[in-house]
C-alpha cells in the first residue's frame, strides 16, 4: 500500500533565540514532547551560568497562548504557527531538536517492536473500528504472534497538543475517512479513547492499562519502558523508530520550508514534523539568532546562549 505509515515515528524540531541583554532567569512554556531535552538544556545553561531555564511542560496549545500573551519569554509548539499568525503577535520561530513519536502498546506478551502495524490501520483502531487485539486485521499482519482476545483501550491526549497534531496529520495523509471524518489539529473530536494529559499522561495511561495502544513521543517510550509498535514504511518494510531512521526522516525534510514542513507519506523512511519554539521579541531589539540542532549538550546550549545572552524579555 502506497501511503503505509512510515512516519510513525514523526520528527520534531524546537528551537531558541538570542538577544544582546544579561544572562538571567529564562521562562517557557508549552509542547511536552521535547521536555526531557530542554531539562537537559536547563541543568547545563544553570551550570555554566548560575541563572535558571523554567520550562512548564503543559502542551503545545497551552505554551501558544503564553507565548501570544507575553507572559513567558518563548513558547514551544510541535505544530508550528502559521507566518500571518506570527506577525499578528510579533513572533519569530525556528527549528532546533529532532525527535519523533511513536505508537506504543500494552498487550500482555507482546514487547518492544514485536507488533507491527500500518498507518490505516492505526487510523481504524483509532476510529473505533478495530476494537479487539485479535481482530483478523491485526492478525494478518503479525503471523506467529499469539494475540489476546482482548478489548483495545485507546489512549489519546486531553489537552491541546502538537503531538496530537503530528499523528493526526499523519493520519489525514494514510485514511481518507479520517481526514473527512477527525482531521488534523491540536485537538480533535476523538471518536473514542481515554485522554492523558500531556506525554506524561498517555504513558502513563499506557504503562497502567493492559491492552491499551497511546502515542507519544519517543523519549517517553524509552524512559517509561513501555513496548513500541513497528510501522509499515511506503515501501511496505516495516520499521523501528531509532537514530537511522530519524536521520532519514531529517535527511527528506525541506529545510527551505522549515516554517510548516509536514511529512510526505511518500517518502521512504520514518516522516518528519517540526515543532518550533516560538517567542516574542521587543519590536525595538536588535536580536542575533543562534540555533542548535541534536544533541542536548553544553555545547549545542551555548549556541543559544552565547556570550551570556537571553531572550528579551517582553515588552
């Protein structure tokens, strides 16, 4: 099937903005999805300046309306905004750190990368239509895997989300019927599932329901132990979420249109979504912009950083 999942595993890219003012106390809110990072980033920006980084990791939807109401010095969304939206609110955004999502399951004898699952079938799992681990379609993709007759629990996020907006953008390219009947946004009318708050929500959700199928962001999955599903690239190869496959995702990625870059089901590896970090900037500062991409180091911190600057604060 031409548009299999693979983007199962969405990209996702943050980013940061500098100003020529002191180093001090920085605020942000939003996305959950890149938290662990930015924890990182925090320990070392405290470390090498004594000042503090706080990050309230409450979704992608949350940290927007901070971040449009100048209540903290930047915003972090996983759906990046639109440019008329940025110049209605005098904000900037750009990528910095790639992750992706991914689906993960708690079916008891099933482990990591041992289910193996297409994005339409994601879609119809989601939909309701696919309610039983046993079901016959589920069943013909993993032959030789003993399949509990058991209810699917549906796990999905309660508050507004870009994370949610990854998957059910993804989603809208694999199913027609979902894009005509949920499409893609933030938030959705879900058709059924138990909403968690946040990427902590929905693994935790995950890790306590047997039989329950959630998405989250791949750090989450790691940290919390909880099993991952393979998913069906468009060349029909089904494939884990790890280092090669993010990279190959990166690597189809049009950086040019880095302000809504969206996966391409067309492509052949794991498909990549930014989500951009956004801030507001005095209209009257003379700002230089630095960006680091990767890894969570020193290093790839100070080029936000430099020089002991930070973000201006707003006006």
């Amino acid at each position: 099937m031409k548009h299999s999942i693979r983007w199962a595993t969405t990209l996702v890219v943050s980013g940061f903005v500098a100003s020529n003012v002191f180093a001090a106390d920085i605020t942000g809110a939003g996305a959950t999805f890149p938290y662990p990072l930015y924890a990182k980033w925090a320990e070392a920006y405290k470390a090498q300046t004594n000042n503090n980084m706080n990050y309230q990791s409450i979704g992608s939807g949350g940290g927007i309306k901070q971040i449009q109401s100048k209540t903290v010095d930047f915003g972090a969304s996983d759906m990046p905004l639109k440019p008329e939206e940025l110049s209605k609110h005098g904000l900037t955004q750009f990528p910095t750190v790639i992750g992706g999502v991914v689906p993960v399951v708690n079916v008891p004898g099933i482990g990591a990368g041992q289910l193996k699952l297409t994005g339409p079938l994601l879609a119809d799992i989601y939909l309701g239509k696919v309610a039983n681990w046993n079901d016959a379609a589920i069943g013909k993709l993993n032959p030789g895997v003993k399949l509990p007759d058991q209810k699917i629990t549906v796990v999905r996020r309660s508050d507004g989300s870009g994370t949610t907006f990854i998957f059910t953008n993804y989603l809208s390219k694999v199913s027609p019927e979902w894009k005509s009947a949920i499409g893609e946004n933030t938030a959705v009318n879900w058709k059924t599932g138990v909403g968690g708050k946040g990427n902590e929500g929905v693994a935790n959700y995950v890790t306590r329901i047997k039989g329950s199928i959630g998405y989250v962001e791949y750090a989450y999955a790691k940290q919390n132990k909880i099993a991952h599903a393979q998913v069906q690239n468009a060349a029909g190869t089904f494939v884990n979420p790890d280092d090669s496959t993010f990279k190959a995702a990166a690597a189809n990625a049009d950086w040019a249109k880095a302000h809504r870059l969206l996966p391409d089901p067309d492509q052949p590896a794991w498909q990549g979504q930014l989500a951009n970090l956004r801030r507001h900037l005095h209209p009257d500062a003379q700002e230089t912009r630095q960006a680091g991409t990767g890894a969570g180091s020193t290093e790839v911190l100070r080029l936000g950083l430099q020089g002991r600057r930070r973000h201006c604060h707003p006006a």
